[in-house]
C-alpha cells in the first residue's frame, strides 16, 4: 500500500465498479482510498463488477465491502449507510460518483431520458447524501464530494440538455449542502471533470479524441486517476478548511474561451 493520507476512515464510493476496458473514476478512487489507509465500501448496482474493484484493493493489501444498490432509489441509498455503519462502525468520506449521459437540445429530450438523466446524476448524490449526513454527523464529521462535470456550468460539445442541467444541479447541491452542514463538521465539495479519456467517451473517432485534447490550455489528455486524485485530496485533512468548492479537472479548459486556444485547434 501507499501514503495513509486517509489512515483510520471509512469511505463509501457509488458507481465503484467498470463499465468499459478504461477504468473509470468510481474504481480508481476507491484503490486510492484504500491505498491511503481507507476502509472502503464499494457500491454498484453491477455487484460483480464492484467485487472486481474489491479483489484489487484486496490484493495490495486493502479493506474493502462490496454493496449491491441501485442509487436511484431512496430505500437502496438508506441501505448503503446502513451496510457501511454496521461493517465499520463509522463514516467519514462519501464520493457520489454515480453519473450517466442525456442527450439531446431542449427540443429533442423526452421525458423518460430527462427522468433518467437526473435521477442518476442527481438524485443519486442526493438521496446517498440524506442518510450520509446523519451517520457522518455521528462519527464526527467528514467530507461528502459530488462528481459534476464541466458540462454542468458551461455547454458541451455535445447537445445534452438532461446530463448538463443535472450535473448543474449538483454544482448547486454541493454549495447548499456545504452551507447546510458546515456546523456538523461536513464538509462538501464538487468535482468538475473536464474532457477525460474514460468510459463515456472510449469509443469516439480519434480525430475527435485529439481535439478534445488541444482544446484545453495544457495540451494534455485527462483520465480516471486526475479525479481520483483529486478525491483523495478532498477526502483528506489536508483540505479541512475547504468546504463549498467546485474543482474543475479540465487542463485548464474552465479558464479559456474559444479564441484563446483558437491556435490550438487550427
């Protein structure tokens, strides 16, 4: 194992298992929690997959449970608490890194994708949020951190008007939380991934791949880890007086407009 930046605290991590051959951010955060002296609980709705994360922290020497739930669903949400208070006794870090696509302009949407779109990527980090809250209030306070998207304060480009407003709404749901229970300890922070190379976008033309890649300040291609690095760094108490913060991981992309790396692209 590595640093023990998180030595003595229990985490949770929704979505920890892999959809694709790329790892995705909910599996490499759990390995860095675990490598950083976490006990983790690793939640999917795909156990199998969860259980895959689960043999890999094993195996370097980490402490991990697998949860089966569906974090859609307020009595699944209820449950992971529940399952992760009584294997370790406590709870101090939560990522909601449960996420899902929604395409479409305004005029394309229909109602089940918009549905889907914001129970995935909201209320999932909601509803896990409303039993974490009490049972971290409990073990003295802790860090909850939302996995948004640079989409969520900016357009894509792509059209995806339910992915994007749902990941505005968790930007929103990270800054009323940090407010709401900033007296109970908690702190709650947001991370804002830019254009990654992972699981949603591990099929696209490689000429798109590459322009995704020049578009942002440092030239340089995002993956799994950088958030999960991130992570670590919000989970731990080197960020004990941040509270309230939207973190973009994007090379620098927040800060640019279109002509400024205009260069980039021609």
């Amino acid at each position: 194992m590595g640093g023990k930046r998180l030595e003595g605290k229990v985490a949770i991590v929704s979505g920890a298992g892999q959809r694709a051959s790329l790892i995705g951010t909910g599996r490499a955060s759990a390995i860095l929690f675990a490598r950083e002296g976490a006990k983790v609980c690793l939640v999917d709705w795909n156990a199998e997959s969860a259980v895959e994360t689960q043999s890999i922290i094993e195996s370097e020497g980490g402490t991990a449970f697998v949860k089966q739930a569906d974090v859609t669903s307020d009595q699944d949400c209820k449950g992971v608490i529940e399952s992760c208070v009584k294997e370790y006794g406590s709870l101090h870090i939560v990522l909601n890194n449960v996420g899902g696509p929604g395409s479409g302009d305004v005029t394309e949407i229909t109602e089940e994708l918009w549905e889907e779109s914001l129970d995935r990527n909201l209320k999932s980090a909601a509803f896990v949020s409303k039993y974490a809250v009490p049972a971290m209030a409990e073990s003295g306070g802790g860090s909850i951190i939302h996995v948004a998207s640079i989409d969520g304060y900016r357009a894509g480009a792509v059209k995806n008007i339910p992915y994007s407003v749902a990941k505005g709404g968790v930007i929103q749901l990270t800054r009323a939380m940090a407010v709401h229970h900033g007296r109970d300890s908690i702190r709650v922070n947001c991370i804002a991934p830019g254009h990654l190379h992972g699981p949603f976008v591990e099929q696209i033309p490689e000429d798109w791949r590459e322009m995704r890649k020049r578009a942002g300040p440092l030239g340089t291609e995002g993956d799994a880890w950088d958030v999960a690095w991130a992570a670590v760094f919000l989970a731990s108490d080197e960020s004990k007086w941040i509270s309230g913060v939207i973190l973009p991981i994007d090379a620098g992309l927040q800060a640019a407009t279109p002509l400024s790396v205009l260069h980039n692209l021609v």
